[in-house]
C-alpha cells in the first residue's frame, strides 16, 4: 500500500499559501482520504514534520545547510557556488531547489523522450520515508558522505515540489508548519464522523504522545479501538496542567470546596515509568531526561512497589549539607553530557512524588485524584530523597494561606491547589481549574510572568548596533491554533543573552510572517515560533497593534504587556506550551478587580 509522494508536496504547497484554519482542515482532509490506512502513520509523520515521535530519542536527520546544498548540486548537476546564489536570490533552501528543478524539467522536456521517460521514477510516501529513515540512521564515519548520497538520489528522482518539500523536512522547517490541532481536526473529519470524534483522538494522543500511532488505530481499527486505547510503561503522557489564581477564596469555590493543597516545587517535572527493573523519566515536553537523572531511575527502581507503574513528581535540587531547596536553575548543570556521576554528587537531588497514571494494567488517570494519592502511598516506599509531596487537605481559605506561607519559607514557589471530587480525573495535556496553581507575588508587578514565543527580531541600535536589540512577542491561541502578539520587548536582557541572540535565531529567520503568527507590528525579521521565554511587566494593559485577544475586551484593541522584561528563557516548553491568549485575559480582568477593589473607598 502506498501513494506518490506529489499528493502530499502538492498539498504543503497549497496549504502555504493560506491561514484559514478551516481551509487548513479541508485540505489535510482531502489528503488523508486519498491515503491507505496503512500507511497514514507516515503520512502524519511527515506533515508533522518528524520521522518519528521526539520521545523515542531516535536519531534526527542530520543533515545541515551545507550538505543540502552539496546534494542539490549533485541531484540538480550544477555547481555548489550556482545553488548559493540561487538561494540568495529566492530567499531559501526549500524555493532554491524548486526553481532549480523547474529549469531542469524544462530542459529535459524538449530534449529527447528517452530523457524525458528515464525523470518518471515516481517517489511514493513509503520510499521516500524509507530514504529519509536511512539518511538518519547512517551515523559514524563516512556518514556524511552516504548521507549527501542518500539525499540527492531522492531529490534527483523528485519534482520540483517534491523537492521543495523534502528539503524543507530536512532542513526542519516542515516542523512549526502544521500544529497538531489543526491535524487531528482533518483526522477526525475523514475518519470519525467529525465533532464527536475529535475529543476522542485527543485522549488518545495525549494518553500516547504519537500522533501517527493514534491515526493508525484510528484508520485501521476504527473509534471505538480509539476509546479504549490507555497508557502504556515506557511512552510518556501528556502532562495535566494548571490554572492560575491569587485569591485562595476564589481558589476553593473553583475546586469545588475541599482540596489537596500540597507544596509548588521549583524543580524539573518528571515523568517516572517502570517496568520490573527498567526505568524511563520525561521531562515536562516529553524528553527522555533518564540519563541525566541515574540517581532517581535508582531511586525509582528500588522504592517503586510495582511490576508497572506511571508516576509523576518534580525532581528538586538541594544542599545536603543544610537539606534546603535550591531553586530550578540548579538542575542545569544536570544537562551536561559528560561526567554526570560527578554532577550526581555536586547536585544532588530529592523527588517529591504528586500522582498516580498508571498501575499494574490499570488506567488511573480516569479515577478520581483521592484514589490516585491512595494508590501511590501504597506503592512508594519513601525515603527522604524519593518522597510524596507536602500537603494537607482544608476547605479552609485560612489554611490554604497559612500552608501557602508555609511553602514559601519552605523555598517551594508556592502551592498547587487540587480538586478531590468524583470527577477529579487526570486530565492528560489538558489545562483546567482541576489543579490551580497558587504563586508568590514577584515582587508587586504583574501578579506572575507569562511564558511568550518569539515571533520575530528587531535590530539593535547604539551599543546595539549589529544584533538585535528587541524581539516581537507572542501567546498561543490554542483554539485557532496560531500565535498572537503581545509586545515587543528590549530590556532585561544580558549582553551574553544579547550576544547569542543572532545566531540561535539565525536558523529559524523569514522573510515573511509564519502562516501561524497573527501580527500587524512589523518586526525587521520574523522568527519562526521555536523559542519560548519567560517575561514580566508592570500591567497588563489594552493596545491596538497587538493581536493577542484582539477585539474581545475592547473593540480593536488586544492584550499587552506595559514595561516588559526578559527574565530566561524556557527551553523545556514548546511554543504551544506559552501563555494562552484565554489565560493573559483571565489575568486581565483579574488585574482589574485588583485595582478597583483596592481603590473603592470604604465603606462609611
Ligand atoms: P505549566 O506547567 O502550568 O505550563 P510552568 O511550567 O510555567 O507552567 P508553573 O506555572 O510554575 O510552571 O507550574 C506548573 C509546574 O509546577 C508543573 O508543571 C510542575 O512541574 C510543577 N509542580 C511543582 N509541584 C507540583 C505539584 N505538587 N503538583 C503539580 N505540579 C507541581
């Protein structure tokens, strides 16, 4: 069972060239109903933009701008300096070798038909994937040249479109292309009877983090195949998230009176499978982090009571010699490659356990969250290193604030409030108001930082000059699936932050807006949304040239932010994991209840 591969180079082509979500949808679907069942997998895969999940640590392509252009300059037979200029003058790899092959075609059609019959070795899905799974496999010595190998065979035999999507998928830049919403929208469109399959193919998704895998059960098995899928020891989850509150009364009424109020860790959210003696940790966006943690997978091995178990904790670093916590950035040095028995010992590291999503053949995630906690007590044979989470149970908004302190001096960042009703499930890769997180102020600014996506640079000035001196700021709307800004912000950044800054952006530079950013500022560069940091301000405030929330507060006007500072970046979120458009309205019209309680006079 296969396909050529013009279906799915044609329609990248097409869905270039358009923003409408809807429009996206209809032409995914359109492709997904031309593909066999059984190789819908791939299919996915390479609209994604991947060869396979980044959790399965497999290799990537490695293939980099010069070994592209050396194989276009073999598959096109010109020399390497003619690619160079053609891509000067298109702009990129990807319509560089989509113009080489036009003239190439139209060379070829008025020579000879012998010529012309020996171009039609038609590339299809699978052998096209198989070649590109190859190219990433061929590792060691001489790889390079094999790989160059590899790849010009595929684009000599390509057309001009075909090339211009394998070059793009190998340049990486297929990858922020088409968000997984918009793909399982098309799936649910072609294979679901539409609406009420759509939260179906969700669950799955975040249950097994595979998007191929879970269209495959889905073309091949059929829904109701889907609905029983469940979580798996060794393939991550998609983690529950929290919503955010400052007022421990409002905090109650949302979790529905009674909570677990337990201790906000500063640390590193860890996924932590076992099975019999094997152990697997995830970060927070599903990395493999196993080997920069032996010390836990140990911990986990021998304190874990089960034959099979998914649970979930932050790893937090901490002095031993005074047993205190020591905040987030510690953990970086744990992100070395090398010698990591010494950073064992230099930075050592405590586990506080939080929930249960997996026992012994059994889904907890859809048990409510008593259940869950009941369940790892059970099975965790606690240590002072590997450990259940601080907590108490209160109904109280007295307690939740005293236990709120309590963290604070405790070195926690503050506390997570948790939902213990019947329907108290874990919501895998959802945020609600089951969990709401609870922060310390910093200081008395904005009531916490937001987590925002570069969308695009400005260049420097002054001092400045020949770097950038700004960056074009964006939120995720998750429900349109496209980036929406917020600011444009300059200071707080170091000169090592500002020195770096051109190139890691460099990669990920366009001459034109990406088709997922919505923006009416003018950025002198736009940057694909890769990057995510984390920023703070004096308000929130309303602004007519940004897009985030546009026209929902105010007629015209979006979600900005007054003053804004870079503080870090956070390289463990994706861009889909930055603040909502929903969330900056939320602290918005929260920010206004504070300001007008605060300035009501008092009552006589
Ligand atoms: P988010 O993960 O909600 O997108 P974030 O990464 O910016 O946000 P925070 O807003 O600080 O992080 O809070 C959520 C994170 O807090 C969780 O992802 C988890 O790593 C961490 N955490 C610490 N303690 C707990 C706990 N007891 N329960 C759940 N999460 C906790």
């Amino acid at each position: 069972m296969d396909m050529p591969l013009r279906i799915i180079a044609e329609t990248i082509d097409r869905l270039e060239l358009i923003s409408a979500r809807t429009q996206m949808v209809a032409l995914l679907t359109n492709l997904f109903k031309q593909t066999p069942p059984e190789i819908i997998d791939k299919v996915v895969y390479l609209i994604q933009g991947v060869l396979w999940p980044d959790w399965k640590g497999m290799p990537e392509i490695g293939v980099g701008e010069k070994m592209l252009i050396k194989a276009i300059s073999i598959a096109c037979t010109i020399p390497e300096r003619d690619v160079e200029k053609t891509v000067k003058e298109v702009g990129d790899l990807g319509r560089a070798v989509e113009k080489l092959k036009q003239i190439a075609g139209s060379k070829q059609a008025g020579v000879t038909l012998f010529a012309f019959t020996q171009q039609q070795v038609a590339l299809t899905v699978v052998n096209t994937y198989n070649t590109l799974v190859k190219i990433a496999m061929t590792q060691g010595e001489g790889s390079k040249d094999l790989k160059i190998r590899l790849l010009s065979g595929l684009l000599k035999e390509a057309s001009a479109k075909e090339a211009k999507f394998i070059v793009r998928f190998v340049e990486g830049k297929q990858r922020v292309g088409i968000g997984d919403a918009t793909i399982m929208d098309a799936l649910a469109a072609t294979y679901g009877g539409g609406v009420t399959a759509r939260p179906i193919i969700e669950r799955a998704y975040n249950l097994r983090s595979d998007l191929g895998e879970v269209a495959r059960i889905l073309a091949l098995k059929g829904l109701e195949e889907l609905k029983r899928v469940k979580p798996e020891v060794g393939v991550p989850i998609r983690p529950m998230l929290a919503e955010r509150l400052s007022d421990p009364r409002e905090i109650l009424a949302k979790t529905g009176g009674d909570a677990f109020v337990e201790f906000k860790y500063d640390g590193e959210r860890a996924q932590i499978h076992k099975k019999g003696d094997k152990v697997w940790i995830y970060s927070r966006r599903l990395e493999n982090i196993t080997r920069q943690y032996p010390d836990v997978e140990e911990m986990a091995a021998t304190h874990i009571k089960a034959g099979e178990a998914i649970v979930e904790g932050e790893i937090v670093a901490y002095d031993p010699e005074t047993g205190e916590l020591k905040p987030f950035q510690e953990l970086m040095h744990r992100k070395r490659k090398h010698d990591i028995h010494l950073a064992i010992k230099e930075y050592p590291v405590r586990v506080f356990l939080f929930d249960l999503l997996y026992l012994d053949g059994e889904d907890y995630t859809v048990k409510p969250l008593p259940q869950r906690r009941e369940a790892l007590e059970k099975i965790i044979d606690k240590t002072e290193d590997f450990t259940i989470a601080e907590y108490i149970k209160t109904s109280t908004p007295e307690d939740l604030e005293k236990f709120f302190l309590e963290a604070i001096s405790e070195g926690a960042e503050g506390v997570m409030v948790k939902a213990l009703h019947k329907d108290a499930i874990y919501q895998a890769g959802v945020r609600g108001w089951l969990w709401i997180k609870y922060k310390r102020d910093y200081k008395s600014e904005m009531a916490d930082t937001v987590d925002l996506v570069v969308v695009g640079a400005f260049h420097g000035k002054g001092r400045r000059g020949g770097k950038y001196g700004a960056l074009l700021m964006a939120a995720y709307n998750p429900d349109k699936d496209v980036f929406e800004t917020v600011c444009k912000v300059g200071s707080g950044f170091k000169d090592e932050d500002l020195d770096k800054l051109p190139d890691m952006l460099k990669p990920y530079v366009r001459d034109r807006k990406h088709p997922r950013v919505l923006a009416e500022m003018e950025p002198d560069v736009w940057i694909e949304p890769v990057f995510v940091a984390e920023i703070i301000g004096a308000e929130l405030t309303l602004s007519p040239i940004h897009t985030c929330a546009k026209g929902l507060l105010k007629p015209d006007a979006g979600i900005s932010i007054r003053f804004p500072r870079f503080i870090r970046w956070r390289p463990d979120k994706r861009p889909e994991d930055a603040t909502t458009s929903q969330e900056l309205v939320e602290m918005y019209n929260r920010q206004l209840k504070k300001i007008t309680v605060e300035q009501a006079p008092e009552a006589p």
